[in-house]
C-alpha cells in the first residue's frame, strides 16, 4: 500500500521541520511537499495531488481558512487538518464551516499527529479532547432535545449525514447509496429540514454529537471521550 501524502502549510520554518519530523517517523506518511502561505497552499494542491493538507491558521497571502475553502472547492477528496495554537469556539466553527475534518493543537501535535492523520487517511474526524468538547457544547446550545436525537432520522437519511459529514457531494452521495441524484438531493432536503439545520457546518455538528462520525480520541484518552455527551 502506497503512504498517504501529506502537503505541509505553515508560516514557521521550525513548525515545518517539528511536523515533518513526526510524520517522517510514520511508514505510513510521506511528506509531498511544504509550503509557507495559504495561497501556495491551494497551488500546491493542484500540483502535488496530496491525500491530507496540515495546515495552520494564520498564514501571509492567504490565512489557513480562505485557503482551506479553496482546496476543498477545487478537490472535495483532500482531507484538511487544521493545525493552530488557538481554541475558541468561533474559531471551531469557523474552521468546520470551511471544510476541514480535523483540529490539531500545536501544544498536542507531538502527541497527537500520527493519530490525527490516520483518523482522516480512513476518512474519519480528529478533535484533540478540548476541542472535542467545544463541538459538543457549541452542538447543545444550539440544538434542542427533540432535534438532537438521532431517531428523528430513517436509517437512510443516518446514511446520507455521514456520507455529507464527510466530505461526499450530493452526486457523491448517490452514487454510493445507488441512488439518483434527485432521490439523494430529496433526502438531503428532508433531513436538512428535520434538523432545522442550515449549513454543512452544523451537519458535520450533529454527526459528531450522535455518534453518526467518529471523533477520535487523543492516545490514552477512553474511547468515549468527545464521542458522547
């Protein structure tokens, strides 16, 4: 089996150098290249083809966010982990809304990074445990009971929120269900309906919350952590 490649963005030469360092220990990761704005970032993905792009927040030309949108716009099978010093709950929106599956920590990257990667390499999400609980809590304030049980869905729309939490299209979606893309688009409307929920941001939200998506935990954390509430 081919390592999954991974395209490094950051700023800091020395944060370069500390994920490379990790990822090289990995047989299972290659290093495809790095780069040091956001606007390289996206070109890069154009041309190297990574499999996962780490990248960080606050970037020159263009900051991690925007660059993150653009990748994903241009290539919906890259997976991005976002790789930051901060924590805030808007933030934590923010970086969903754009398309990212995971959220790193800086302090936790040592830790936590080969995890991270192999958690989206098998098309899951990675929330280190303190971000975990920012998505939850963000997730319960906004949602009431009714909305946030998992049995308002069919088992055919539980299908459709992971296949979407997870990056796929609506076409996507169809395909793998052996659906049309109307009927997939339906069930799309419907559950999006259901769940009074607006944006894809809020989709991957509830996933996460009822345990349609799977948080990772951090190595040595229960495997129940983030996972519930």
């Amino acid at each position: 089996m081919k390592p999954t490649r991974v395209l490094i963005a950051d700023d800091h030469e020395v944060v370069r150098q500390g994920i490379r360092i990790v990822v090289q220990s990995s047989p299972h990761f290659e290093i495809c290249g790095e780069v040091s704005d956001g606007r390289q970032a996206v070109q890069a993905v154009a041309q190297l083809k990574p499999d996962i792009v780490v990248i960080d927040i606050g970037m020159p030309q263009l900051n991690g966010l925007d660059a993150t949108r653009q990748i994903i716009q241009q290539d919906r099978k890259v997976k991005v982990l976002v790789l930051t010093m901060h924590e805030s709950e808007q933030i934590v929106r923010d970086v969903l809304a754009a398309g990212a599956r995971g959220y790193l920590l800086k302090s936790d990257a040592g830790r936590d990074l080969i995890a991270a990667l192999e958690a989206l390499a098998g098309k899951k999400t990675f929330f280190t445990s303190k971000i975990a609980e920012i998505v939850l809590e963000t997730y319960l304030k906004k949602r009431a009971p009714e909305q946030t049980s998992k049995d308002v869905l069919t088992s055919r729309e539980r299908e459709v929120v992971q296949l979407l939490a997870e990056g796929k299209s609506t076409k996507e979606v169809a395909v793998a269900l052996g659906l049309s893309v109307k009927t997939a688009e339906t069930h799309r409307s419907n559950l999006m309906r259901k769940l009074a929920i607006h944006s894809v941001s809020q989709l991957v939200l509830y996933a996460v919350r009822n345990n349609i998506v799977q948080v990772v935990p951090s190595p040595g954390e229960s495997s129940g952590e983030g996972g519930t509430a």
